[in-house]
C-alpha cells in the first residue's frame, strides 16, 4: 500500500478513512511485533503515523481496539484461505499444502507475528471469545481436511487432531526464532518448514 497523507482536504472520506486505518493497524502490528504490546502506547502508535494522538481515535476506540482488529484481520484471512483451498479440485494433500503455504506467509508478516506473539489477555473475555471462535473454526477445517487425505491415502496420520497441533505448533513457533537479516530468509525458511511437515504425514512408500 502507498504512503497515506493523513491531513488536507478529503481526509475524512469513507475510502480514505479505510486506507488510513489500514495503515494505522500495519504500523500498529509492526510495533507491537518489535517492541510488544505492552510497551507500545497510543502515543508511540500516533508520533510513528505523525499525527497527534487525539487524532487516532476517529480510527480506533482504543488500543485493545487496534490488537483484536489486528487478530481478527489475520484470522479472517486465514477462513478465506481455507474456502478457497478446500473448494478446489486438488487432493487433501494439495489442499493442506495450498493452505500452510498461505498460513506461514501470514506468520512472515507483521499482522501474522502480532497475533501469535501478543498477550491475548490483554484483550476482553468477548474479544478473546470472538477470536477463539475463528481459531476453533480453522482447527476443525484443518483437521478435515488431513481426515480427508488419510480417507484417500494422501495423508497419513493416527490423530489428525494432534497432527493439526503439531503443524500450527511448528509454525507459529516460526514468529518468536525467525527474525529479518538471519541467514535464512523466509522463502527458504518456509520451503524447509512445509518439507519438515509433509515428510511427517505423507504415506511412507
């Protein structure tokens, strides 16, 4: 997304309060990503966007505002991600590698890190109930969908419940070690994360 001018004349269009709030929720998500959330104050957030902090409240209610709708965001890519790789003609092996491979693009980014390495006690028990919800939905479909291969003989598993733990584990774990400038860069640490998976369920020959 390009440079967002906060200020001067049609600021506060519906487009444009989208693509500045947007905005505001990406600086946020890096913030909280580098710094943690605790230590990041709406003022930090604001001075970063360089605009005041009375500001960002037409955007946002609040900071625990900016993490659910950082965590709802991230959650409700990840639902999409999963329609459209179960609604193709691929087999559950191909389904599963479609969708991990779009779940650790999001955990390289900085929507991604922040959802998993934020304190989720930060937020409201409804907010924390909303977002286990869309987690709980997600498990499931993952679930079924290595079900499905192991029904084919794709996949290969004695529990897909414990296998759907192991592999969100795995790449989750992915936001607290990897870190820019390592010596391995996210296309290579992404290509030798879905082969450490797959290795694990694939039909041995």
């Amino acid at each position: 997304m390009g440079e967002v001018i906060w200020g001067g004349k049609g600021a506060r269009t519906k487009a444009s309060k989208k693509r500045k709030r947007t905005q505001l929720l990406e600086t946020a998500a890096r913030m909280f990503t580098n710094a943690g959330y605790e230590r990041t104050s709406l003022t930090d957030i604001a001075n970063e966007l360089g605009i005041t902090k009375p500001a960002l409240y037409y955007y946002v209610d609040s900071k625990e505002d900016i993490l659910f709708s950082i965590s709802k965001a991230s959650l409700e890519k990840l639902k999409r991600a999963l329609v459209a790789t179960r609604e193709g003609p691929a087999n559950a092996r191909n389904k599963l590698l479609a969708f991990l491979k779009k779940y650790i693009k999001l955990m390289q980014s900085d929507f991604g890190k922040c959802l998993v390495t934020s304190n989720k006690m930060a937020l409201s028990d409804e907010s924390r109930k909303v977002l286990r919800a869309d987690r709980k939905m997600i498990d499931l479909a993952v679930r079924q969908i290595i079900s499905d291969g192991i029904a084919e003989g794709s996949l290969e598993s004695t529990s897909p419940k414990l296998t759907t733990f192991a592999i969100f584990g795995a790449i989750n774990w992915m936001c607290f070690w990897h870190r820019e400038g390592n010596e391995t860069n996210d296309e290579q640490v992404a290509e030798q994360l879905l082969e450490f998976i797959l290795q694990g369920i694939e039909p041995r020959p």
